[in-house]
C-alpha cells in the first residue's frame, strides 16, 4: 500500500472530485472493483455529494462504507499495485479542475407556519421532498399517497411536524372528498405531484390501456383535485396550486405519446386556471422537472420509442435528487412566489436550454 497526502475529501465531497483525486479515486475504483463494477455506475450522479449514495442505494452503500473511504482516504492509503496518476480520466478531471459546488438546501423556517397545504405523492420522490420540505419549514401537510407504508415511513421520519396522512387514489372521487375533508376548512396550498410514466410508445403503437390510465392520473387526478380546492380558495380569498409537468409539457422528445400529451395538458390546465382564477387571488403555476431521481422507472415498449427518445436523453443533463425539484415548488407553493401566475417553470438544469 502506497500512502499519498492530499486534500481532504469528506461526504460532501462530489463523486467527481473523489474520483479526480490522487487518493480518493483509486480508493473508490478498488471498492467498485471489488463488486465488479467501474466508475462508469456514478456517470449520471458524478456531481452529488458521495453521501447522497448512502440513501440512494437502498443499502447497497452504507453509512458504514462511506465513513471507511473517509477514512482511508484520510490516511493516504492507495490500494497496492494501483498508481495514482493512472485512475483519472479526462472527464473526471475536467470535472474536479472546476470544483463544482454542490448545492444545500436551506430551510427557511416558518415559511409555511399556520399553513395547510395538500401534496399528493407525498410517500416517495418528488412529492416525499417537498412534503418533507413544507413539514420543515412550519406548515400543515395533509401528505397523500396511494401506500400505507410509504405514508407511515414519511410520518416517521418527521416525528413532532404537523403531517395528516391520507391513504388515496387521486382519481377516485370519495378519496378526494376525504383529502379535502382532511385539510379542513382551509386549504392555503395544493402541490399536485402523484404521476406516472408511459412506455415510450408513440402514437402508432400507443394501446388504449397505456393511453387512459396515463391521462387518469396525470391529467384527471390532477384536475380533480384542483376542482375539489378552489371553492375553499375562493371562500378564502385566495391560494396557490403547483401542478407537475414536465420536460415532456415543453418539448417533444422527453417521452411517449401519452406522457407527453398527458403533460401538455397539464400545462394548458395550468394556464386556464391561472387566467380564470388569477383575479380571485388564487395564483396557479407548474414545475417542469427534467431529470429527476425517483421511484418513477420508464420503459420500453417500442423499438422506435426507445431509438428516437435515447436521442432526446443525450443532451440530457445529470440527473438531479427530489430534493432540489421541492426548492421549486416550494418556491411557488409559499408567499416567495406572490408575483408569479400560469408560469410553466423549467426546473431541467437547462436541459430545455439544449
């Protein structure tokens, strides 16, 4: 083993830098190796904090291992036979030679205090995040989500805030009757996050079954909800509703037919509503996520699907954590976005900029 000094490289340090550096590449190389793997698993997260892999892997990189790659890499220690100049490829050092920063998310606490707001998806990815992030931050989270499970874990987590978990399906009219009667008499926000992907299919090959359930979730959830809260908004004199497009709602190539056309309409519901309901104080925008990292897995079902949408994905930027699409919503959810109405908010890192 040969022992090398070098900049200190912790948690927060990103995959990319860890990989770039004299000390830490090689350490993490070897660790891959060792379960017959290379660098090339990290591309798509190279520029997140190595311990956002502890949550991400579901168990397959613990706490346990990161802190002995700290440890080690603290110490110099180069696995034998390895030299270090040799484990850093062109794009790992162009990447560290900048040294990005990563972004942290900052709680502004108290933003939401005296708040009700209604997420739905609230038991995993994006809706988890911004479910997480209203809780946080001193509001009342009516958290909804078709699991049991996923809705337990989520209050668990957030022991002592003010979470109502509501087990529902968002396209069923007595499950939003009881998200509603949940909330109570005031509803201040609406984040509409629940959704699904299609196969990738274009029209051609589109099957009524992929078609409806798609537009039943994406589109009809999505409005239904809406139509429950906007007489309590009236009543009220005013809220804010936060939709989930897309990248799909902006351009052609992100997805297949029923995707797209379901996130389309998202948008064009959006901006109706905005318009219809702008001048009663109720202010309704959508965030457009590009890559995100969810539970949300896509699929292939058609050859020519799969060939043209791959040509999209390759200006596709890295893919980013739940995390970072909540600091939109939020955004727009809470009083910071009082001046902001029917905006369609690309939250892509500048993938609809390609």
């Amino acid at each position: 083993m040969t022992t090398i000094n070098t900049q200190r490289l912790t948690g927060d340090t990103s995959i990319a830098n860890w990989l770039a550096d004299p000390v830490g590449g090689p350490i993490l190389r070897d660790m891959l190796a060792q379960g017959g793997q290379s660098a090339d698993v990290f591309r798509p997260v190279r520029r997140l904090a190595i311990k956002r892999l502890v949550g991400m892997s579901k168990g397959a990189f613990s706490q346990e291992t990161l802190d002995e790659l700290v440890r080690r890499a603290a110490a110099g220690e180069v696995p034998a036979g390895v030299e270090a100049e040799s484990v850093v490829d062109a794009n790992d050092a162009a990447a560290a030679s900048v040294r990005l920063r990563e972004w942290k998310e900052r709680i502004d606490a108290g933003r939401f205090t005296g708040q009700t707001v209604i997420v739905t998806g609230a038991g995993s990815g994006i809706g988890r995040a911004t479910a997480s992030r209203i809780a946080r931050e001193g509001g009342r989270v009516i958290a909804v989500d078709i699991s049991q499970e996923r809705l337990d874990e989520f209050r668990a987590e957030h022991a002592g805030a003010d979470v109502v978990p509501v087990v529902g399906d968002i396209t069923d009219d007595a499950s939003i009757a009881e998200i509603v009667s949940a909330a109570g008499d005031t509803v201040d926000a609406l984040a509409n996050i629940a959704g699904i992907m299609d196969d990738m299919t274009p029209v051609g090959d589109v099957t009524d079954a992929v078609w409806d359930r798609v537009f039943r979730i994406n589109v009809t959830g999505t409005m239904k909800l809406m139509r429950a809260v906007i007489p309590t908004m009236l009543a009220q004199g005013g809220g804010s509703i936060v939709n989930t497009a897309s990248e799909a709602a902006l351009r052609g190539s992100a997805a297949g037919a029923a995707y797209t056309a379901s996130k389309h309409a998202v948008a064009g519901l959006t901006k109706s509503s905005a318009f219809m309901y702008g001048p009663s104080g109720i202010r309704v925008n959508a965030v457009a996520p590009g890559p995100t990292i969810t539970n949300i897995e896509a699929n292939f079902a058609s050859a020519l699907g799969a060939e043209r949408v791959r040509v999209g994905m390759s200006v596709m930027p890295d893919p980013v954590e739940p995390d970072a699409l909540a600091a939109s919503i939020t955004f727009l959810l809470s009083d910071d976005g009082v001046n902001v109405n029917g905006v369609i908010l690309a939250s892509d890192g500048g993938w609809s900029a390609a």
